[in-house]
C-alpha cells in the first residue's frame, strides 16, 4: 500500500477549550490508537488533504515531535455546514496483525456486453478488505473483458493473495445488465435471418395450393 508521511504534533492538553483553539487556528485534532497506548495529536488540516480527499487507500506515516508511527485512518467527522474536517481517528498498524482497509476497485477492458448495448453496472467501487499491510494492494483491479450481457463478477469470484473481503459472496461487484434496445436488437437479427432463408411471394399473388398443378403455358 502506498504511505504518505504527516508531520503532527502531541497534545499536551486535551479539554474543550483546548480543541477549539486548535480547529480555530485551522488544526485539526486526532486521536492514534491500537498501539501500547493512546496519543493525541494535532496537525494543520491541509496536511491531511492528500490522505482524506482522494479515492486512494494510505498507510499514514505519521511522525509525532519526532517518533515515526505508521496507522490507518479509521474514523473522520466533518462539520455538518462547511464540511471542514474535525476530528481524525487513527488505528496504529502493527506488524503481523491484520487490519481492515477500504480498498478502491479499478475496472480495466471494455466489456463486449456494452459494446452490444447492455448497461454497465458497477455496485461496488470500493470493497472492505482485511488482511496484512504488506499483502494489500494499493487498489484492486478487475478485468472486464469478458463480461458480455447478463454476465457479472461477484465477490466469490475475485482471488488475491492475503486478502478476505469482507461482504457476502453472493454480492455483485461489477456485471452487464441486459438493456431494452440490445434485446429489440436480437430480434431484428433474428427476423432478417429468417427472411434471407427463401424468397417471399409477389404482392397480390397467392401461392398455389399444396398439391394442385402448375398452369400450362399458353
């Protein structure tokens, strides 16, 4: 997994007055946890905008009054008006232990269903994944180059080393639902195949019936 280094530093003192101070000069207050003890930390919010405003998963480096220890963002509050953020909480990542990340899933190939005029349906963009910092990816790549109509990659299907996701095995992630214009369009094919099979008779005109006799030419 990728890893961003933040610089922050301890709080030394925790009370409300305290926090306020801290969010009112543009800080924002966070809280590490996991390790042998809880920290309480602080850092200026544009620090955290690369690790809170993006679609990518970050192991946080975070180096605190100068001891450096790696965490994941586990929990973020956001104000409900002007969206700042408030609070961050940390999860310490411990070697051996597993943890549990949001990863991003990356479609890659065009699939022939659409192509077709089938309808992409993408369920799940993002997967909770489980497993050891150094077994997971950065994100988790699909291939969709065979999905054709009707066709769908579940949970069950997806295979990475180290990795358990935690959903149903049963839940759709990526598939190709059937769209109106492709069926209408396999019936077109259909009908004009069926009208090549033999000519049609001239308007007007009837066919003879079964067994009668073909007129004499004059």
């Amino acid at each position: 997994m990728k890893t961003l280094a933040i610089s922050v530093k301890e709080r030394q003192n925790v009370g409300k007055s305290n926090t306020r101070a801290l969010r009112n000069q543009g800080n924002v207050p966070c809280v590490l946890y996991g390790g042998e003890k809880q920290v309480t930390f602080y850092a200026h919010e544009n620090d955290f905008r690369k690790l809170v405003y993006t679609p990518d998963t970050f192991i946080a480096e975070l180096n605190i009054d100068g001891s450096k220890v790696r965490a994941i963002l586990q929990d973020i509050q956001f104000h409900p008006v002007t969206d700042k953020i408030l609070h961050i909480d940390f999860l310490e990542v411990i070697e051996g232990k597993p943890i549990t990340v949001t990863l991003p899933v990356i479609l890659e190939g065009a699939a022939p269903g659409v192509k077709n005029g089938g309808n992409l349906m993408f369920r799940r963009p993002k997967i909770i994944t489980k497993g050891l910092a150094a077994s997971l990816p950065d994100a988790i790549t699909l291939n969709i180059e065979h999905l054709k109509i009707g066709m769908f990659i579940y949970i069950k299907d997806i295979e990475m080393d180290g990795c358990e996701f935690l959903a149903p095995g049963n839940s759709v992630v990526v598939g190709v639902k059937t769209a109106r214009a492709a069926i209408e369009e396999e019936v077109e094919e259909e009908v004009e195949e069926g009208a090549e099979g033999g000519d049609a008779p001239a308007e007007g005109a009837e066919a003879p019936a079964e067994g009668a006799e073909a007129p004499a030419a004059e």
